[in-house]
C-alpha cells in the first residue's frame, strides 16, 4: 500500500492517510533552515504556509529541538514524494541496526527475531506509513544499551545525550541512573547535553531560545488539555483523563519516579516507565520497547508478548472507534513485570535478575525452549 502510493499523484494514501504524514514537519524544518534560516523553525505561520502545499487543510507542526532539522536540511532539497521514500529507507536501516546490535547480548534466533521485530506494527503503520522518526530513538537507546552492557559506560552516556532529540524520552532514564550511582554513564550524557544545547542556541540565539522554551510550554498544555489526537498516545495519564476526565499527570510521573529506584541496577528499563508514566506517550514511539523485550526476553511469558503485539495492532483504531487505548493497560502490566515482579519474588525468597544479573545465561537450553 505504501509502495503503490508513490505513484498516486494525489495528497493522500491508499488507506486514506495523508501522503508522508507526519514527515512533512520534519522535511519543512529543512526547507526552513535552507531557505529562511534557523530563527523562524518555529514560526508557525510559515510552517502552515509550507504544510498547505502539500496537505490543503491538515496541520503538522515542527516542535522538536532545533538540531534535528539539520538532519532533514539535504532531504528537504529533494521533492517531497523522494525525501520520504529515502526516509524510509534510512529508518528500516536504524531499525535493523538496532535490533542486530542487541541480538549480539541476547542467543536468540537471529532470522527469526528480526522478522517479528518488523513485523511489530507500530514500526509499520505509524514509523513508516505515518513518516515518524522514531527509529532514530531505537538505534540510539540500542546502541547506548549495547555500550552499557559491554561496560563502556563514557561513550553509552554519550550516546544517551542523543536522545535529547527528543527530551521526554530521557525523562525516567536518567534518574535511573542516578540512583544506580552510574556517574561514568552520567558524565558522557551531560557532556554531549551540554553540546546539543549550545548548538540549539548558536542556531535560535537566547531570544529564540526562550521562544522556544515558551512554543514547549504552550504544547505541554495543549497535549495535557487533550487538544491533540487521542488515539495516538498511550500514556498512562490520557488513558485516565479519556476514561474519568481526571488529570493524573504528575501523580503518574512521582510514581514512574518511585519505580525507577526498584530498577537502578537494570536502568535500561526505565524506557517502560518512559511510555507508561511520562505525561507524553505517541504511540509511534513503542518500537523503542523492542531492544528491551530481547534484552529481556528470558524474564517475560510468551503470552505478554503476542499480547503486547496484538494490542499494539489493534489499540489506535479501537481508540478512534471508542477513545479507549487498550495497549496502556498491557504496557502497566508490562512495567509491573519488569520492576515490581523481581521485588516480590525476592520477599518471597525467589532468585531475581538483580541477583543474577553478573550469572549468564544458559543460552543452550533457553534456544533450545525457544525451539
């Protein structure tokens, strides 16, 4: 569908989606920063100008930090129809990039896990149909969890800063990794914050840095008020204000925060919270769930993954249909699995992952259960 849409000369897809969707914001950042420079990125006027071209009627506005427009700057000289389909391509790169670097910690069948892994239908249906940029996440939470686990704690921190491409990502992780005492991972995540926020102010000045501090604030209060779409987040705190029209938001948060503290010694598991407990959930970003579900294969049930599947398949149009988001129920639980469950098997004299954590794992007899 989304290959025979390329030669639809029309503004919407074979399945009534617009045409690139959400990555027009990304490739109008770029004709922005090519053409009128970095200090109008987030003036909105000219976004819509720019969006109406290619979408008469639809809103997509660019609200991620600056730096990442540089990233879009050479597609946005290309036609839109060719940005996209190279976009496209460079996201199924970082996607199979980041699932291959964790299948290096984790002896599991290697065709196998990276079929299932695109086949997970956010990938599909909201990375690449929707034009997202998720993927650039998973290859970056992949990579710093890889240099994590390899001990090569200064670069994974590094790493980590990236993900500051989008902030709220980093939201649970960091204070993971305070409270796991990991000052080598925090000193190379500060050191390249500290770079990414000197770069966003020789581009936007420390007048457009307020500005954009202000354009932050005022999309922090429009997701919070429910103004954006319903069906695309998962978080915990849509999920209730949808259900009882009670906001819960830094309740959630102050509990994801209580959380992290149980998985110090796993931080990588923060990145559930993140989705769940965050006041911020899209939908389009669960694909930053599998380097963590391989990574932690051995501890889930093979019912809560066909479920997490299943439900990731189902929950946006069961959403449109109902305002219900039924995969955030599925992502609490997942979270109780992964940061409450080895707490209690550990009251009740169970081994727990904490406590294994330096034992490998018997990867003969765990494939062999696979098989």
């Amino acid at each position: 569908m989304i290959g025979l849409s390329f030669a639809r000369n029309r503004g919407l897809t074979l399945s009534g989606a617009p045409f690139a969707g959400d990555f027009i914001e990304f490739y109008n950042s770029g004709r922005i920063l090519n053409t009128y420079g970095a200090d109008r990125l987030y003036d909105f006027q000219l976004q819509e100008k720019l969006t109406q071209e290619f979408l008469p009627g639809f809103s997509v506005p660019f609200v991620t930090p600056p730096y990442v427009a540089i990233l879009f700057s050479p597609l946005a000289h290309l036609p839109l129809w060719f940005a996209y389909l190279i976009w496209i391509l460079i996201s199924i790169a970082l996607y199979l990039a980041a699932v291959s670097l964790v299948l290096r910690l984790e002896l599991l069948p290697r065709r196998m896990t990276i079929l299932i892994s695109l086949a997970f239908p956010p990938f599909l249906m909201l990375t690449i149909a929707g034009g997202q940029i998720s993927a650039i996440g998973c290859f970056i939470f992949a990579s710093w969890l890889y240099l994590l686990k390899t001990e090569r704690k200064f670069l994974a921190g590094a790493v980590l800063g990236l993900l500051l491409y989008k902030p709220t990502l980093s939201v649970f992780v960091v204070p993971a990794l305070l409270f796991g005492r990991q000052v080598r991972v925090l000193m190379g995540f500060a050191t390249v914050s500290i770079l990414l926020g000197f770069v966003g102010i020789w581009m936007l000045g420390i007048t457009g840095s307020i500005h954009y501090l202000a354009v932050l604030r005022e999309f922090s209060s429009l997701v919070g008020s429910g103004f954006t779409r319903a069906a695309m987040h998962v978080d915990l705190t849509s999920f209730v204000r949808r259900l009882v029209h009670v906001d819960i938001k830094y309740f959630s948060i102050l509990f994801g925060l209580l959380l992290t503290f149980l998985i110090r010694r796993t931080p990588e598991r923060a990145m559930a919270l993140t989705l769940v407990f965050n006041s911020y959930g899209p939908v389009y970003d669960l694909i930053l769930l599998v380097p963590l579900l391989i990574v932690a294969y051995s501890t889930l049930s093979r019912e809560m993954l066909v479920t997490l599947f299943v439900g990731s398949f189902l929950t946006v149009p069961i959403c449109q249909l109902t305002g219900i988001q039924i995969i955030t129920p599925i992502l609490v639980f997942l979270c109780y699995v992964l940061c409450i469950k080895p707490m209690v098997q550990s009251g009740s004299g169970s081994f727990t992952l904490d406590a294994q954590e330096n034992v490998p794992h018997d990867h003969g007899q765990l494939l062999t259960t696979y098989q």
